[in-house]
C-alpha cells in the first residue's frame, strides 16, 4: 500500500515553479522518477533532465517516487516540504483517522462492553452449592468481561491514536500556512471522527473510577497492622511491616493510573503469599486479614469519590515545538497514561487546534489537584492563569508574510545572499523531515560570525533569540573534496589488517608520529565505519569539526523522545579528532641527567598550543585524570563541557596533574603535518644528542658520522623556521643546542 502520495491538487505554495531533475523513458506521457535506479523505471534508455515542479509535473510522478522518494536534494526547503508532505507526513495523517475503519467498534458493542464493565461485583452466596454455582457462572463472565476490556482497550487507543494524528497534521500545517485552506475539509471529518471516538470512550470510564484514582493518589501512608498474628508467617513485625507497606505502594501505584475502580484490584493480596507454600500454616488466614486491609484502603478511595465537589476548569497546551521525530512519529499525547487517558475523554468540553492546540477540562477539584501537582503527559494551567482566549468562530485566511515563513532561502537551495534567518518552527521541520537531521551545521550571525554548531545546539540558540542564518551542513560538502581511503606515510595497513596499529618507538622510522596526525585519524575513521552508511557523513562532519576553537562545544546537546542522547556524528569522529596515544616528551625536558632519563631542553616549538583535553588539569578533583576515551571515566566516547582544556605548554608546567596510569590521562588534539614533522625531528635529534652523550663519555676518536647527522638541524631553512618556532627565542635556542652538541663531539684525530 502506498501512504502520503502527492497529489496534484496539492498547493505547492512558494515552491511553485522549483526546479527539480527527473528520469523519464522515452515519450512525452511516460511517468517521471526521482532517481535513475526506481525499480518502476524499466527502460534502459532514461534520460535525466530538469523540469519545474508544479501540477502538470505531478500528475505524471511514478506512484513510488511520489510517495516515498525525495525530489529535492536533502537537507534544502523543498526536500523538507516534500518530505514534510509524502510518506507517513502530512498527507498520511490528513487521510488517517478520518472514518471508522473494518475493526472499529460500533456503538451498541460499545454500549454492551460498557454494561458488563460497570456491573457491580456480584454477592458472595454463604452455601455451598450456591459458591460452586457461582463459581461456573464466574467463568462464563469473565471471558465476557475479557472482551468487553479489549472493546475498551480498542477504542481508547484510537482515541490516542486520533488525537497524536491531529497533532502532528496541525504540527506540519503551521509551517506550511498555505495548505490550510486545502486542508480544511479533511481536518473537519478527522474531527467529527474524534468526536465520535470520545463519545464512546466516555461510555467505558465512570467518573467515579475516575475520582477514586485520584484520592488514591492522594492518600498518605497508612499505619499497617504489622503485630497482627495472622501476618505471622510474613516474619518478625518490622519484616511484615515492610512486605505490607510494598504491597500499599503497588496497589496505590496501580490504581492511581487505572480507569478501573479500587474494588478491580482486590488480586493484590496474592503478593504477600509469594514465596510461600500453599501448605504453609496461617496462609489462608493472612490473605483472608490482608483482603480485609485492602478493602479499608478501597473504602478510602470510594468513600472520597462519593463526596460532592466544586469544579475547575483546566487548559493543557500541546506545543508544536514538542515535534516528533522522523524515525519515532512520537509525539506528547503517545505518552498518556489509562488514567489521564480517561480524564480527557471523560472532562474534555474543547479541543482548538489553531493557531495553537490547547485542549479545556471542566474536573473535580480532586482531579484538578492531582493534574495540577503531579507529573503528567500533559501540562496543565488553570484558564485564567493560562491567558486562554475563546477560539474565533473562523480562521482568518494566513497573511503574505505568513505564507513565506517557509519557503526557499531557509536552507541552503538558493545563493547565501538570499537565505533569511532561521527559526525554531524551520528546524523543526528539519528535524521531522530529515533522517540525519542531527548534524553539523556552518552558520553565520552578526555577532558572532562563521560557526560550526550541532542542530540541538542551533535550536537552543533559536529558542534564546539568536538571529542568523544557515550556510551548509555536514551532508552539503562536495565529494570531490574527500577520499575516502586516507594514507598514513609508512603505515600501509591492509584494509583486512588490525585497525590499531603498534605504536612506533624508533625516531628514524617513517612512521614513527603519524600515529598523532590528521591523517591518521582519518584513516581510523574510515575502518571504525567500514561497511556502515555514514562512512562519507563521518569524513564530512570530521572536516568541520576541525574548524572549531574548541572541540567541547560539540558535546551532546539534548536527547529525544526515546531517551537517547543526541549526536551531531558517529563517535568513531572523536578518533578523527583526538589521538589518544600519549606524547613523548623527553626531549623537552631539561638537559638534566636524572636517573635513566636525560632531557635534552628542545623548545616545545609549534606544539606548544597543541590543545590538551582532560578530566582534570589542575589535581582538583578527587582520583586520577582521565583522557576522553578512557574506561574509568564514563561510557560515552567524547568530551564533554565538564573537561578542561589546556595547552601542552600549560600541561607540562602543571605539578598537580595526576594521570590515570592505563589512558595516560589526557588527549590531545590531532598533529597537523608541521607539528608532526617538528615532533618527529625533536626526537631525532634528541636520540642524537644521547649518541653525542655516550661518545663524549667513552672518549670515542672520531664523531665524524655522528656531525654528518647533526648538519640536518644546523641550518633550517627559512620555511621550516617559521612553520616551527613561533619565536625567534625558541629558533635561536634551537641552533645553540645543535651547536653545543657539534662542539662536544671530538673531530677526526683528536685522540
């Protein structure tokens, strides 16, 4: 079956006239595809070409492409209109709900379910032959009883089901004005089917089960019967105490969110029996003193909901801004529990749905208090305090500007010169249209210029009044810009090979500090996602995160409606980003012999600002510091805004640093190719100055060969100086070193 397919009386608004490329077979009638490979496109001799969307065009979209395949590039105005429209979008849920389907209820099944719910709970007969009676005709009605709940069960899922499917159709209406007006005929059956769906909802909950949920819920903790004998195979009273209290906090817990009234879970006592034989002494007559304890806490309950009370009137505000998500189709109604289920069927006197969704309860001042007090799907005000005002009669038809508020110039399908600021109802189509939503973004704003932010980050600027526009994502940069198989100079690795590879110690080795590169962190991100959809999307949001000042602003921003965190990319970029192979920093200690090891007082040069993130710079807090990808720390890979961030000149000078003794304690951010060339050389020559070292001390002849080597730091060229040292100090300091040591070596024949 195909949902959401476009149609072409469909107004198509501001994006009239897009341009859009197609495939077509030969012949002016033949259908027009999305892409070359659609399995309804059989010819062998498509042709591609550009067309301009509007009714004709539509009219002939292949029935498959014109439901569930975009039209536009991802991630542009048009992709997210069209998108926004097609598929299970807007055009879904405009024909959902609409009529009764095959399996709905009719309302005399739904008259008959509600008669055997609200049937008193019959007497217990004193004879026996009158229990074992009863007890064949209890069979017989618990099987009708069975059924007339998944009657009930039945029509108050459509009911949730019908109010989510307005939702979201007002959701995506009030980001596309224009379709109002066209949609309207279709919102008003939708709304008679809800009404329809209320009206025997309202058959199945009593608002006495109701009221009694709520004085449950209010109830305090009762003072149990704990040295009562008949509890005592439950154990010592405090025991007892204990195991009947658990069984207070269930039955309250269950009956306050339960359309059923108090008397429906008498079941509850079998708890206490758990564990126990059925051969135990004292069973029976425990369960029989519990029952009599349960049917206190019942009375309570009815007794409170029998009482005449005031009445208030309450507002709950369904914010579009709560969207659901493309990939879940959540929204805030899909979370309501049985109870407050019931309360809208049962108390709701208006649903408006526009300009904003605001649904009006007339409720006992009981249930007003719990829904004021307590946790709930929905948020609930008094209507004075809301600011509510009566619904106009009619929709006044969307003004010019309104019909612009999304249209081209938003994202990124027209020159930048011609984008307009983005807001949070854009990113919110964004968000529900796009499947990698979640991404790095390119933004400019006056204030604050050029930036690279995730969208959950973006959308909490919208929120605080940030003003600017969007430049590209992640997805938008081109391909000719990225290889997708970096090579690392001297590690050759297989694709089949070991993704990590040794660690090289040998300063003359061609490999040895390319494990810290750029290059390197790209070639780890491309195994990590080898076989994975996001391989180019990592490369992509990797080369914009490299552009950041300071890499704890891309921590998660948020999480979604299923509890997940949000991530801007795979965390296989913070391998891209970071290297957490630890430097050797020998070669920049003070020529000082302490012990085995002896430093040979380099400059830090160029690495000096190399920035460090750890989880404690400085020693203040209690353990050992950790790196980002350290497993003592936390699970999720990354950094977060609680690290420090320091360069490694400030981390060498630090004495109350104390690293974790299996990650090192801290990360640094990846070496471009100056800082690891300067790396490499640091410790070729500071091997030399140990050679240099060794043969002054032995007395050695000759250190001919050993002045051959020094004569590649003796001289550096004028580039390598600049790329180096930042200072002309640290240059000169350099050269003094190379001299002293060329000093020290003896020359030929100097024995």
């Amino acid at each position: 079956m195909i949902y959401g397919l476009l149609t072409p009386d469909v107004p198509l608004g501001p994006f009239e006239g897009s341009p859009i490329t197609v495939w077509s077979a030969q012949g002016k009638q033949a259908k027009l595809h999305a892409n070359s490979s659609c399995s309804y496109l059989r010819s062998a001799r498509a042709t591609e070409r550009e067309v301009h969307l509007d009714a004709s065009v539509i009219a002939r979209m292949c029935p498959q492409c014109g439901a569930y395949s975009s039209w536009a590039r991802p991630g542009t105005g048009l992709a997210v209109f069209l998108d926004t429209l097609t598929g299970l979008g807007l055009l879904y849920e405009l024909d959902s709900f609409r009529n009764a389907d095959e399996d709905a209820s009719s309302n005399e099944e739904v008259r008959q379910a509600a008669a055997l719910l609200h049937r008193p709970a019959p007497e217990v007969p004193t004879d026996t032959a009158a229990q074992d009676e009863a007890e064949d005709d209890e069979d017989a009605a618990w099987e009708e009883l069975q059924e007339a709940r998944r009657v009930r069960e039945a029509v108050f899922r459509e009911l949730r089901d019908a109010l989510a499917s307005m939702h979201r159709a007002h959701q995506h209406l009030e980001l596309f004005p224009w379709l109002r007006s066209w949609a309207k005929a279709a919102l008003q059956m939708k709304a008679d089917r809800l009404r329809a769906v209320q009206v025997q909802a309202r058959l199945l909950v009593t608002e006495d089960a109701l009221l009694a949920a709520a004085a449950a819920a209010a109830m305090q903790e009762p003072d149990v019967p704990a040295d009562d004998a008949a509890f005592a195979p439950l154990g010592a009273p405090a025991e007892a105490r204990k195991k009947l209290l658990s069984l207070w906090r269930r039955w309250q817990r269950t009956v306050e969110d339960s359309w059923d009234p108090p008397r429906e879970q008498a079941y509850f006592v079998h708890h206490l029996a758990d564990g126990t034989s059925s051969r135990r002494k004292g069973r029976d007559q425990m369960l029989e003193r519990a029952r009599a304890v349960l049917a206190e806490w019942e009375t309570r309950a009815r007794l409170a909901a029998e009482r005449k009370y005031d009445e208030q009137v309450l507002v709950a505000r369904l914010p579009h801004d709560a969207a659901t998500e493309g990939d879940s189709r959540r929204s805030l109604l899909d979370r309501l529990d049985e109870w407050e289920l019931g309360v809208l069927a049962v108390y709701t006197v208006d649903t408006v749905w526009q300009p904003q969704s605001v649904i009006t309860v007339r409720v006992p001042e009981p249930v007003a208090a719990r829904l004021l007090t307590q946790h709930h799907g929905l948020c609930y005000t008094q209507r004075e305090a809301a600011g509510i005002e009566p619904a106009p009669d009619t929709v006044a038809a969307p003004s010019p500007l309104a019909e612009l508020s999304f249209g081209p110039g938003v994202f990124d399908d027209t020159p930048v010169h011609s984008r307009r600021p983005v807001t949070r109802a854009h990113l919110r189509a964004l968000r529900a249209a796009m499947r990698d939503a979640e991404q790095l973004y390119i933004v400019f704003s006056v204030d604050a210029g050029l930036e690279v932010v995730a969208l959950s980050v973006l959308e909490q600027r919208c929120a605080a009044g940030w003003r600017g526009v969007v430049i590209a994502g992640a997805s938008d940069l081109p391909d000719a810009l990225f290889d997708s198989r970096p090579t690392v100079p001297g590690q050759d690795v297989p694709e089949d090979g070991e993704i990590w590879p040794e660690r090289v110690y040998d300063p003359h080795h061609a490999a040895f500090g390319a494990g810290l590169g750029v290059a390197e962190g790209e070639r780890l991100l491309v195994r990590l996602c080898a076989g994975r959809r996001d391989v180019g999307h990592a490369l992509r949001s990797l080369a914009l995160a490299r552009g950041m000042a300071d890499l704890r602003q891309l921590e998660t921003a948020g999480y979604d409606d299923r509890g997940l965190a949000r991530r801007p990319f795979a965390a296989a970029v913070w391998h891209g980003l970071l290297a957490m192979e630890q430097l050797d920093l020998q070669p920049f200690e003070p020529d000082t012999e302490t012990g085995w090891r002896r430093g040979s007082g380099l400059p830090l040069g160029v690495l000096a600002h190399v920035q460090v993130y750890t989880s404690d710079a400085a020693g203040q807090y209690q353990g050992r510091a950790h790196s980002p990808g350290c497993a003592h720390r936390r699970p999720e890979h990354g950094i977060g805004r609680d690290d420090d961030l320091v360069t490694l000149e400030d981390l060498v000078g630090s004495k109350n640093f104390d690293p974790c003794s299996k990650c090192g304690g801290y990360a640094i951010r990846r070496l471009n190719q100056d800082q690891v060339a300067y790396y490499r050389a640091a410790h070729r020559l500071h091997y030399l100055a140990q050679q240099v070292h060794a043969v002054a001390r032995k007395g050695v002849a000759d250190g001919s060969d050993l002045t051959t080597e020094l004569e590649e730091f003796t001289s550096l060229d004028r580039d390598q100086t600049e790329a180096w040292f930042p200072s002309w100090e640290q240059a000169r300091q350099w050269r003094e070193i190379v001299d002293r040591l060329r000093r020290t070596l003896p020359g030929p024949g100097s024995a």
